[in-house]
C-alpha cells in the first residue's frame, strides 16, 4: 500500500484518549489531521538540495515529461523522503518505471493516463479535478480504484470566506475519495481547520519557501482533533431511526390456523 495513502487513512481515524492514571501526564500521540505535501519542479528538487530537508509529509515533484535523467536526480535527492511524482499523462510502463525508482504515488490528469495504472495497488492513484466536475463525473470516479482527488482551486482561497468554502465543498461532495487541495502560504490554524472540517485530508503548497512550510506545519498541529462525524458517499449519511421497526418486531403474531386443522373440523 502507498505510504502516502496511508497517512491520508490515519487522518479519518478518531483519536482516542488513552485509559489509566497514567493518561494525564504526557504527550498523547495523535493521528495527522491533515498531510501536508511539498510542491516543487524537478529542477528544483534537483537544483537544491535543501528542499529534501523540509518539514512536509510528503513532496510531489511536478514533470512536463518523465525524463530518465531527472527522474535518477530526484531519486537520489529525495532517497530518505516520501514522495510522489505529477505529471499530465502516464503510461502503465512509466508508472512501473517510477514505483522502481522509489515513487510512492502519482498525480495525473484523466485523459491521456493509462487505465492499467490503477491496478497497481502499492502505487498510489490521485486523479485530478477541477470546479467543473459534474456529479455523474464525480460518482464514476468513486466508483473505480483511484485512491484520492486533488482539486486546485481557480482563485485563491485567502481570504477563506464561507462562500469560498461552499465552493471547495461542491467539489468535495462530488467525490466519495480522499480529497486534497491546493492551498496558498499564510493560512491560519483557523482556516485549515475549517478544510479540516469540510473534508479535506491532504494540502499541497509551494516547497521553495521553508518557512512557509514550516509555518503551515505549525498550524496544522495545532487542530483539534476531533472524532468524524458520519460519512456516507463524500458526506455525511442519513440516520435511519429503527425504534419503530423494533418495537413492531417484539409484538405478537397472532397464530393463523393450517388448512389441515380447519379439514379435521
């Protein structure tokens, strides 16, 4: 399975407080309330070396086109990261060649990428998406082995207003998949819990600026963790009151006699 998706898994989890005396004293380990990904180009990741040393979960480098060259480049730069690799088409070769060079999971526009990359289930699959996704669009794409959906929205989301919200949760509803989504530098713990709480698991943001990442880090960590409310298909699922069925179920059904008794009659 891909590291990446499972990091992305552990934010659904409900974190749940530990039992004991001992439960007060200490740091109570937690679960990731959003997986922070590090955007940059394969020259970047190539051209400086310090970009490996950030403190995002993961990094997705960003490739016109899968050149062997860049590709030995960022294998070596990022040798101890978790790292995913963008690009606007793939084949099933290509993607076997990126799985061996250590690429965790893939970003890729529908169009021109091979169906047969979806079978590869240690590779992660992230489909991208955009604000015109339609709902017949957004039930298909739940419905086939795509692990996430990365959405960049068209304007900025600062300032994060609710209709700005709104706008990133038609998305979000639209696809029954982890989402993740493009995000500027200087959000605050209050915005990002505000994604949180819409339903996304993953924000991807500019690696060139370490302090930005540093500072969006930051922020993250400060979310409340906070158990998730039921989901059904992208959102949440209706409750089903069962009270009456049961107290139908527990009365007494009256005997109704054979057609043998009524015969001996």
């Amino acid at each position: 399975m891909s590291k990446l998706i499972d990091l992305l898994d552990k934010t659904t989890e409900a974190s749940s407080p530990p039992l004991g005396f001992g439960a007060a004293s200490g740091r109570i380990a937690t679960n990731p309330p959003i997986v922070l990904i590090g955007q940059a180009s394969a020259d970047e990741v190539n051209g400086d070396s310090a970009l490996a040393d950030s403190k995002a979960d993961a990094v997705l480098v960003t490739m016109t086109s899968l050149d062997n060259n860049a590709l030995d480049g960022v294998q070596k730069a990022l040798k101890d990261r978790l790292w995913g690799v963008r690009v606007g088409a793939l084949s099933e070769e290509q993607a076997a060649q990126l799985k061996e060079k250590g690429c965790d999971f893939v970003v890729f526009d529908p169009e021109n990428t091979a169906a047969a990359v979806l079978n590869d289930q240690d590779l992660g699959s992230i489909i991208a998406v955009n604000a015109d996704l339609d709902e017949e669009t957004g039930g298909a794409i739940t419905g086939l082995s795509l692990d996430a959906a990365i959405y960049a929205p068209g304007e900025s989301l600062l300032p994060l207003t609710v209709q700005r919200l709104i706008e990133v949760q038609l998305v979000r509803d639209l696809v029954g998949k982890h989402f993740l989504i493009s995000i500027p530098a200087g959000m605050t713990t209050s915005d990002l819990e505000a994604l949180k709480n819409a339903g996304i698991a993953g924000m991807v943001m500019n690696l060139s600026s370490h302090e930005d990442i540093a500072e969006a880090k930051e922020a993250i960590s400060r979310i409340p963790h906070r158990r998730p409310k039921s989901r059904g298909r992208g959102r949440y699922s209706a409750q089903v009151p069962t009270a009456g069925f049961v107290a139908a179920s527990q009365q007494e059904v009256p005997d109704i006699p054979d057609d043998d008794d009524e015969d001996d009659e």
